[in-house]
C-alpha cells in the first residue's frame, strides 16, 4: 500500500513538473557611476542601480490547456545593485506578482500587480524606455510613463493584434473595506503599428494618488523617490486623471518621436495626505508635457540619442521645466551593453511648494536653484 501511495506521489510530482515545464528565470542588473552637479546645493559623485532599467529578476512560466488557451504567470523582484535592498517600497515581487489566462482567440486576462496599459502602449515610444533611463523621465513622472508605479489589486486584459491594431485595459479595486472607490484605479489604451509608423494613446483615472500609485500614507506624503517638489505639494488630490499619446517614426537606421501628456490633479486637499497650501486649497493643477525625441543606430552596436521636454503647470503653481537629454548605448553583446545618458533641466515659476521651482531629475536629489545636470556611465547586464 505504501509503495502504491509513493509511486501515485511521484507521478503527481512527475506531472506537475511536465505541466509546469514552461518557466522560465531571468533577470537584469543594471549599475553606473552617477554624476549631479548639485544635490541639495552640493556636487556629488555616486553609484547608482537601475539608471537605465531598473535591476531586477523574476520567472514567469505557462501551462498549455489546450484549444489555443494557457494558464500564465509572472513574479518579478525589483532590488538595488548596489546595496541588495527590495525596490518597490521593500516588497518581495514589487515589479509584478500575477496570474492569468491567454487565448489565442481573445488575447490575455491578468489578475495581481502589473503595469497599468500606458506601459505597453505609449511607454515604449519616449525617450526614458528606449535610450535616456530615468533621468529621461518627463518631470516628476507625473505621467507615469516611466513606469515608476505598478498597480496592486488589479485586472487587466490586452487583446490580440488586428492588423496592427490592439487595446488594453485595467481596472484596480483599491483594497479599501467599506469603500470601493477608494485608491481605485481604471486604464484604458490603444496602440497602430504599420510599417515604420507605431501610435499610441493611454488615459488613467485615479483616486487618491498618494496612496494608490506612490506609496504614500493617509496623512503624509509620498515615500522616496517621489518626494519631488515638482509635484510633492500636490499629494492632497483627490484624483489623478492622465491622458497621453506618442508617435514613432522608423526611417532607415533614425527613428523619430514625439509625445504629449496632461496630468490633471483634482480636488487638492483630501485627508489622504498632508494638506497644501492654504492657496491651493480645493484647487486643480494641471501639468502639460511635450517631448520630442531622435535616435540613430549608427552601427548594428552603437545607439545614439537626443531628446528635447517641456512642462508646465497650470492652476496651483506655475512652473516651467525644460529638458535635454543626450544618450549612447553600445553592445557588447547580445545580453550586454555599455550606457553614457546625460541630462539638463531647467527651472522657472512657483513649484508645488509654493517656492521658487527648482530643478528636481528623477531619480536624484533636487537641486538647490533652478538648474541641474545629471551624466551616468553604467554596465547592464540580462540574464
């Protein structure tokens, strides 16, 4: 009896693993020696992990159910390279962490924490996700087009491609007892791809940013990095409400970009962070941002980038950044390249402090005075 128990047991074991035969580990470290000219009024030198992309590693895996339908999974680690520490606010798969089904009639459903639709669609057409990193990210991210924020509690789906045409969409149920519109958060997006030509546009609906997409308390601010002074005075919304769209242009070895965001940060003032303000006070704020990109593959190694950003604000404060940045990744080999990304921002009006604006890159410290410029050399390596 014990023997025919043992031999059920490893076959149970034996198909489990062939089910499971499909999973895959990878991974991704990213570190560079990183340049500001002033962080808090001082020069500094030091090292940094994830400038480019960020350091992480994960498995993901599927199960073939049969008729064009599979169970899938991913679990993705966010950490520091240079220190070992969790990212995403010290969780154990802060990147993602979900389940989900794909056919090969309808596309994909998820459930857990992963990218909201503005990451697959209009992410991949700006500078930041293809050549400058973070320090490329439009101000403050307050788009989120770097993808600074995965969201928690959610559901998403993403169709199959027709004719070079697909959609997306996400909605979070916050995780609030007793109020279901509580740090909810609902995305939709669109993408063409034809030939040389790739279009995307996304909207996001938020309520309680503070708490739903930056990891901030009732009662204070968001956590670090996203203690920016470009927006940091606005952690009192009550929504966030982004709409974004970008096109790309392939001819021959250049490609060329533009993009345009407006995050719209409603109701400031809510109890679900420190208030602002007295000025501000019940007020809407609203951030305009245009970016316009290039990059040349000069050799089948050898990308070369310059991208050009402006943002403004309306509403609560008035400020003004305008950005440069300059790039080049040369490869190594297919899983390693070498990266130099530089930018300059500048500075202008009345912040979300109520202060004079100050120049404020992501992910560094911000500036003492209106200028700030940031220059990386890294090493990335996938695995």
């Amino acid at each position: 009896m014990r023997k025919s128990i043992a031999v059920v047991g490893m076959l149970g074991v034996t198909a489990t693993a062939h089910a499971q035969s499909n999973v895959t580990l990878y991974g991704l470290i990213d570190t560079s020696l990183e340049y500001t000219n002033n962080q808090k009024g001082g020069t500094n030198y030091q090292m940094a992990s994830g400038l480019e992309s960020g350091s992480r590693w994960g498995m993901k895996g599927a199960e073939d159910l049969g008729g064009g339908l599979k169970a899938i999974f991913q679990l993705e680690n966010g950490f520091s390279g240079t220190t070992g520490a969790l990212g995403q606010n010290s969780r154990m798969f802060g990147r993602a962490a979900y389940v989900g089904l794909t056919s090969t009639t309808f596309g994909s459903f998820t459930a857990g924490r992963q990218n909201e639709p503005s990451a697959d669609f209009v992410g991949p057409l700006v500078a930041s996700n293809q050549w400058a990193g973070g320090i490329g990210a439009h101000p403050g991210d307050t788009d989120n087009l770097y993808v600074n924020s995965r969201i928690s509690n959610s559901i998403k789906f993403l169709s199959l491609d027709y004719g070079g045409f697909r959609v997306g969409g996400l909605f979070s149920f916050g995780g609030t007892a007793g109020d279901f519109s509580n740090n909810r958060i609902w995305s939709v997006a669109a993408g063409y791809t034809h030939g040389p030509l790739s279009l995307a546009a996304s909207y996001i609906n938020t309520s309680r940013p503070n708490t739903a997409l930056w990891d901030g308390t009732a009662g204070a601010a968001a956590i670090s990095p996203n203690n920016t002074p470009i927006y940091s005075g606005y952690a009192s919304a009550r929504t966030l409400n982004v709409a974004s769209v970008a096109a790309n242009y392939t001819l021959g070895s250049a490609r060329f970009g533009l993009a345009y965001s407006n995050s719209r940060f409603g109701d400031l003032g809510s109890s679900d962070a420190s208030a602002p303000i007295a000025r501000y006070r019940g007020a809407t704020v609203v951030f305009d941002n245009a970016e316009a990109n290039f990059s040349y593959q000069l050799t089948p190694a050898l990308l070369l980038g310059v991208a050009y950003d402006y943002t403004r604000t309306r509403g609560a404060g008035d400020a003004h950044y305008n950005q440069v940045n300059l790039g080049g990744d040369y490869y190594l080999s297919k899983r390693t390249d070498v990266y130099l990304t530089t930018a300059y921002q500048t500075a202008s009006g009345i912040d979300s402090t109520g202060k004079a604006a100050v120049a404020a890159l992501w992910p560094v410290t911000a500036s003492s005075n209106s200028h700030q410029i940031v220059a990386a050399l890294g090493l990335r390596h996938r695995f």
